[in-house]
C-alpha cells in the first residue's frame, strides 16, 4: 500500500471524532500529530492531496514522516 492508502485508513477510523482532536490541539495544549514511517528502497513520493491538509487543519494536527531508506539505492 502507498502513504496515502494508508492516511486514508487512519481518516476512516477516526471519522466523526475530528472535532475531538481540535479541542484536544486547541483548548487542553495537546500536539496532535500524524506521524508515519516509511521504509521504501528508493525515494518514495511524498504528496498530499489538498484534502488530506485540510483534514490535518481540521484537527489542529501536524504531520510527520520519517523516511528511511533501505536496499541498493534504487539498483533493483
């Protein structure tokens, strides 16, 4: 599955409780963050449709990758 299969997932399972996060970011101070590490042989694409940024600023949440880089540099 690619990255945005898998957000897509994490949008699906925490539907209707969007609001709940905001007012955790807004009111109680809490880092609401989306966090994912990729493991891929190559660069992957990194690109976010417009709507995943928005759902991201619906709930006050940031986003963050940690790619890492495994294999033969792409040789395969």
């Amino acid at each position: 599955m690619d990255l945005e299969d898998h957000i897509d997932n994490i949008r699906n399972l925490i539907r209707g409780y969007e609001n709940n996060f905001k007012i955790m970011s807004d009111f109680y101070n809490c880092e609401v963050q989306l966090s994912c590490a990729i493991y891929y042989k190559r660069e992957p694409p990194l690109f976010f449709e417009k709507e995943i940024i928005a759902w991201l600023n619906s709930m006050g949440a940031s986003l963050d990758i940690d790619l890492y880089l495994s294999g033969d540099g792409g040789k395969t």
